[in-house]
C-alpha cells in the first residue's frame, strides 16, 4: 500500500492538537515581522512559535531563526528524515528547537516528538503577546496559507456587520459606531471609502457616502 502523503496543515494540526493536550492556548497565522506564524502558543508564562513544514531545509532554519526575538522559543516542526539527527544538531547551535511530527497513518497514530529543545530567548513579556485575539484561534488553520485573520479583516466584518443591519447608513457613522484598527477616526472614513469604492470591503459597497450591502463573489 502506498504511503498516505500528508500535507503541511495535515502536519501543523498534530502539533496544535499536542499543544492543546498540555493546556496551552494555541492561536494559527499569526502575522509576526517578517510575515506569518504557522502556530504561536502561550505555553504556561512563554509564548512560542512553530514553524511547520513537509521537509528540513535551511529556508526554514533562518524562518525560525527570525522568529526568536518575537517568542520566548522557536521551533521548526517536520516529519522524521534520516537527516534529522544532524538537523537537530545545527538547531542547537542556532538557538532553535526541532520537533519531530508524524501525522499518521493505518499503522501509526499522530504524534509530535521533541527532538531538540528550544532555548529560552526572551525573559520579559514579549509585545507579540498583545496582538493575539481570540479569532486567531478559530479563524484559519495553520499551514493553509490563506483566509487568516487580520486587523483589517476584522475592521472589514465589523463594518459588513453594521450595513446589513441598517442599509444606506452613512459611512460616517458606520465607522463611528465600529472597533477599527486605524491610528484616527478621519483615517479610518477615508481609507475605508476607498477600498470600499475599490470593491475590497466583503459585503458592502459605497454610494454617494453612504453604505450598502454588496452580493459576495
């Protein structure tokens, strides 16, 4: 019988669901510097960051190195290779932690093994802690690589939110009565205006200043 061929999501939900086993509350695509976390967890007073991919490759060392300064420990999170003793190795040197996952299969149950521990980076809180949210949690899965929350998005639902239960309000009010992520109000009216008007608010178009609900593609 074939090997079952897993896919990276595949891989990143054995590690979340071991995380969550041990009581930590793991948040998925979280954008960090530099791009997107695949997992990021509070793990007792630490925040971790795994970095989950199908095969070792020093692109993923240097993802996971990057990430240190934003954690307490980074991790890279792969399946089993013959090379992973040496990878393991050159994990150590660099100040990053290996985990080893298998998905399973029809002979083996899912499982992540700590092939080398991560170092402790950071001994203060670290400001990544302050930009988790519950929708990280649930919003998408890690290693799918799209429909992830963001600030914008949820500025975007909030707003969607707002129209359907009144249409034609003002845009000025609409984004009175919101939770933006804008550093103003002023800036939140104009920049939504014009990504409304470009068709990149779901659900809502603008007409003449006011709001109205939009079909979804």
């Amino acid at each position: 019988m074939a090997p079952v061929k897993h896919t990276e999501a595949d891989l990143a939900a054995v590690v979340v669901a071991w995380l969550q086993d041990s009581g930590a509350a793991v948040y998925q695509e979280v954008e960090v510097a530099g791009g997107v976390a695949d997992i990021v967890a509070r793990v007792g007073p630490e925040l971790w960051i795994i970095e989950t991919k199908l095969s070792l490759s020093l692109a993923l060392l240097v993802q996971a190195m990057g990430r240190r300064r934003h954690a307490h420990r980074a991790y890279c999170a792969v399946p089993y290779t013959r090379t992973l003793r040496d990878f393991a190795s050159v994990c150590r040197e660099v100040g990053v932690g290996l985990l080893e996952v298998s998905a399973g299969d029809e002979r083996d149950c899912p499982r992540v093994k700590e092939a080398m521990p991560a170092p402790r980076w950071n001994t203060r809180p670290v400001a990544l802690a302050t930009k988790l949210r519950p929708e990280h949690q649930t919003h998408a899965a890690a290693g799918t690589n799209g429909g992830r929350w963001t600030p914008f998005r949820d500025t975007c639902e909030q707003l969607r939110a707002i129209v359907e239960r009144n249409p034609g309000v003002p845009l000025g009010d609409a984004v009175s009565s919101i939770r933006d992520h804008y550093s103003s109000k002023a800036a939140a009216r104009s920049s939504l205006a014009a990504w409304a008007a470009a068709g990149r608010v779901p659900g809502v178009m603008i007409v003449e200043g006011a709001l109205w609900p939009a079909e979804l593609d």
